[in-house]
C-alpha cells in the first residue's frame, strides 16, 4: 500500500477527528476507496475504537432512489438509531463516476435528503470529517492521470495545519471584526452582504481533510446585487455552469445557468432557506493550484471564494442572530484571481487573489 | 447486468425476506457483490423499503483485529441499536480472497466474536437471510471458471423451493418422529446421537440461500463415537483437513486433523459449548453436484451430512430440551455418497446417498 495513504488515515483519525479507546466510529466510503478504508480499521484498532463501515454505493442508491415513489421516502429510524450511539463519523469520497446519479429527477433527491435530514442533524452534533481517496473516475473529471490525481490529493492533504491556521487567522481577525462585505469580479460580481455579529471559523483541516479556508454565514437578509459563479460545480450528477444569482433583501429575485438551469431550479424551490445564503466562505489553501470539479478541493483553493445557497453553519450563527435554515446546502465558486477585490467595511483585504497581509499586496 | 442477478434479487427480497413497504433492510455485502447489492437496491426501492448498506470488506477487517489488544473488543453500540430498528438482514457473500484472515490469532477471532454476540443475537430475531454472490475468488477456491461458478450458484438458487420443501418433508416426519441416529461411513465414521424431542427444520431457502437442508440440534449429551469429517472446510481464512472428533456422553474427548490442528483447538477451547454438537443437518440440494470448499453451498449437497461444533439451532430445541449454547457454530463435512448409511431408529433411512423414499434406494 502507498504510504500516502496511512499517512492519510493517521490525519485523520489523530487530527482530525481525535478518536480515544471505545470510541464508536462510523467510516463511509465507496468500494474505490478500499486501501485508506483499510489503513483507517488498521488505525482504528491501533485506538482501540469501535468502528463500523457503511458502504456509499452511488449505482445502488440511484436504482433505489428511481424505484421509490417520491412520497414513500421515510427516516431511516436504524440508521438513526445508530448515529445516536456514534462518536465520531469519517466519510470518505472517491468516485467511479460522478455522473451516476445524473438520471435521477431532483425531486426525488430532495425527497430523499428530506428523509435523511434528522439522521444529518444528529451527524452534526458529533465529531466527523469528510475526506477524498484520489479514484480514476476523479481523477479523469479532474483531467488528470490517477499518478497525478494522487499527488495532488496528498499534497493538498498532508499539511502543516498549525502553520494554515496561524496565515487564515489573520482574515479570520478581519472578518470577526467586520460586518459589511463587498465582492467584486470583473463586471459579472457585484455582491453586497452583512456578516456583522456571526462568527468567522477558521478551517485548519478537521471537518474537512483538506481543509483551508475561513468560513462564516452572513445575515440571511443581507444579500444585495449580482453573484456569477465563473466556476462549474457538479450536483446530483450534473454539472451546473455559469450559474448567475441576483439578490435582493438577500433573497434570489432573478437566477439563470447557461446548463441544467432547471436543477438550479429546483434547489431554489426546496424550501424558503434554499433562497438565501448560508456561507461566505474563502479558500486560503495554495497547496490547491487548479479547479478539479471537486468542490471539496475547489472550495479551499487559493484566490477563491465561495457562497451556499441554504442551510447556514451552527457554528457561525450566535443565538441573537437569524439562522437560515435549509436543507439545501450548495457551494458556488467564483475565481478571484483576476480584476477582484473583497472589501470588508471599505477596506481592501483582497485584490486579485492576494491578500493585505501578504507580500505583492497593492490596495 | 446480468438477468439473473435481477432474478437472485427478487428471490431474496420476496421469497427469503418477504420485504414490505417501510421495512428496515439492512444489506452487508462485500465490494465483489456490487451488482447483487444494485439490483437488491432496485427491488427494495419497488417495495418502499428503507434500506442501508453496510461494507464487509475482509481487508479492513483483518487489518482492524490485528490491530486490536485482545482484551479491548467491546460490543458495538452503535451497531446493536440499530439492529434494533432493523427488520431484515442480508448478508451476502463473496469473497475476493478466502485466505484473508489466514494471518489472524484464533485467540482474536474468538474475542471479536464475542463482542459481536449480542448483536448476533439480536439479528436472529428478525427476518434474515445469507446468500453468495458469485465472485472470481470464490470460483478459484471452487476450481472453476467464473462463468462456471455463475452457472452453478445461480442453479443452486434459483429452484422451485416448494418442491424442494415437499420433497425434503419427507425426511423431515422421519426425523421429527425418531429418536436414535446412528451415521456409518467407511470405517471412518461411526457416531450415535439423540434427537428425541427435537424438532426438525425444513430448510425452503428462506434463511440460507441455496437452502436445500434438513436439520435438528442432537441433545447435547448425546454423541458417542467417532466421525471424520472428509471434506476440509475453511474456517477463520485457513483449510482445516481431516478433522477428526471422538465423543463421550456428548463432549469431544479426543481430536485430530491433519492441517490447522491448533486452529480446531482453539475452536474446542472457546467454551464448553464448542465441545459439543449443536447441529445435525442433511444435504438434499441435489443441483450442488459438487464441493466448492464453501459451507453455505456445500452442507446443502445431496449424499452429505454436516455436524456443528457449538451453539444449537433455537428452533430445534423446545423448552423442555437443553439448548448447547457456545459463541461457535462450526459446520463440518461428511460425504455419504458411498459405503455409507443414516439410521433411524435402526432402520436405514438413507445408503449411499440414496433415501429410503427415493428411487433405485436398497435397504
């Protein structure tokens, strides 16, 4: 086995998610990701934790999900009942073919996530992390040999978290202390959003491995003016492009996509939260040189920034603020590295992709 | 997909497990097993069943035991409250390497085993079912192709199972009204054994998938003699041989093979129940025309019986009978083919493979 990949289970089980003796953990991951399932039971047992392993099939939940009539979803009360007895989760991805589930209606996705959701609230409570095992069906939507794919992986993975910490700690001081946000790119960005009084978490690697960003939600009312998301995502299989919000009184008023518009559609209509944002968040890993059609990596990389649609982050949301509830949960990317600028309270923190506390900074 | 992959799953879901709308499924499978599990997935979906998916994945599993102190198994929680929850169980098989665990201290085995218990126990009062589904690994340890293996696990399954049933019946009112059996092969074996009071299941294929067996629990005390098995049988990753067993008053007083003899000891050491029988059962699948050094299929064959060291069948033993209660169920082999006979109350109920209410049998 590639020492890559038990270096990769030791951060996880040790960094990220500290498991102790008797600790009952619950690993998902797909049948690709075989070696670091592997390397993480051998962990596990070096622990002495209690771990059981759930298998993410994406050919079997598409058949079933296509089987089901969409009313017929219900909680899944044994899975339940088991993440109430659980301490730790590791979800691991790693897919044969991100298109899998492009043949399922959204609606009936947004049928199951509904079942799903009291099991996801629970999950929330304890301690988890969601990694990547580097896959040729990655690597490939990627464009990458599966060598290269590995080598990014890793490197973007094995880190001196400490050290990330201490650089996104200097915008987390920014953003903790700041309450109006302006985001600018080019002439197709022009955001306006209040984050006054959320907190701002700085990601050093443990509920997302890689991890390196800094993240809050803004006010769910605040959202003024035009979003264009210059980078694809893929959702539910599909892969959305040129997505283009527009917001007022921080509700989407107006929305288009120059492909699957109509699944960007349907996250709008999941509920009143799916039209408003639950996450500012900034990618602050440099180790994450290129977009990979993984919003996992994409999301972290350097000169980034991306907005959820949806459910906002508990610990970001103070009691005395509005938390926007959803069962949505969708990232966007906008590339920020050219003719950008983020402006907290009229100072400039970003141009371009650097940031004020960097060298080559020019405000 | 394979059509009869489909059909395997509809014999599962409708003939073995009778699944209803909102059922807890619970399917363990192993990677090898992904088309079963797809089209499982499907048919469950038809049903408006809730189902999850659980990894056996034979690697993680030694790499996890190994790992472990002895001492430090305890029962998952986690796993035990959602059996709880869960209706049905099926688990399939497939192995891509039957010696996977061959590296594995029987002393670990037995202490993961024990842990496990409770949840074992739990999972034996709900509707359950194990099945195999066909693998190159499996098709190596048989000696066949994998198409070859294809044809045979899928004659061995897909049967008119209330033939089979009326056919085995037969057997069945022999046994539940005997009490004396006496089984002579060669001079090899020669063992006596008491069923009185016992009840004697008739296997349809609903728990066991090929089915195809006739079985009872011998009372406990009762085994004297001497039987050897001849069929070796994999057990804990490694191929026990010419295990050989001597009984007084029901207990074995004296033990031998000829490969793996430390691995049969610690079987008979767990506990004071794997030091006696827990299981007659008689082979009528007569699609399994061959051993395949696999139990599941093996202990269904026409002209064989099995016996097992270790826990009783609950429902072969009334109230009024003592239960043989172990944490092991060791199912061993003789091949009754030839030079052979099963008594009953001093009359021959089977030679040489052929029973007294068959054609061409000679009394």
């Amino acid at each position: 086995m590639d020492e890559r990949v038990r270096r990769h289970a030791e951060i996880i089980v040790d960094h990220c998610t500290d498991v102790r003796a008797e600790d009952h953990v619950l690993v998902v991951a797909p049948a690709a990701a075989s070696d670091l399932v592997v390397a993480l039971y051998e962990r596990l047992g070096e622990r002495g934790a209690r771990p059981s392993l759930g298998w993410s099939n994406a050919r079997a939940h598409r058949a079933y999900v296509r089987a089901m009539a969409v009313g017929d979803f219900r909680t899944n009360d044994a899975e339940l009942a088991a993440m109430r007895e659980t301490d730790v989760i590791i979800f691991v991805s790693g897919p044969t073919n991100v298109a899998e589930t492009s043949d399922v209606d959204p609606a009936t996705t947004a049928a199951a996530s509904r079942a799903a959701q009291p099991i996801l609230e629970e999950r929330l409570e304890k301690r988890w992390v969601i990694t990547a095992h580097p896959t040729p069906g990655a690597a490939q939507k990627a464009g990458l040999s599966t060598a290269a794919w590995e080598d990014f992986v890793y490197g973007a993975v094995d880190r001196d978290w400490a050290a990330q910490a201490a650089f996104q700690a200097q915008l987390v001081d920014v953003l903790d202390a700041g309450a109006k946000v302006h985001l600018v790119s080019g002439d197709t960005t022009d955001l306006r959003l209040d984050i006054d009084g959320m907190r701002t978490v700085n990601d050093d690697g443990r509920l997302n491995l890689p991890g390196g960003e800094v993240y809050t939600s803004p006010n769910p009312d605040s959202a003024e003016g035009v979003v264009t998301f210059d980078q694809p995502l893929v959702h539910s299989g599909r892969e959305l492009r040129d997505v283009r919000l527009t917001f007022e009184g921080g509700e989407v008023v107006d929305y288009a996509a120059s492909q699957h518009e109509d699944l960007l559609a349907s996250i709008l209509e999941t509920d009143e939260g799916a039209r408003r944002l639950g996450e500012l968040g900034i990618g602050m890993n440099r180790a994450i040189d290129r977009f990979s059609y993984n919003m996992l990596f994409d999301e972290k990389m350097g000169d980034t920034i991306h907005l959820a649609l949806g459910n906002a982050i508990a610990e970001c949301v103070p009691d005395d603020r509005t938390f926007n509830a959803s069962a949505q949960h969708v990232d966007m990317l906008v590339d920020m590295s050219r003719d950008s600028r983020i402006e907290v309270d009229g100072e400039v923190v970003q141009r371009d992709g650097t940031f004020a506390f960097e060298d080559g900074f020019e405000g």
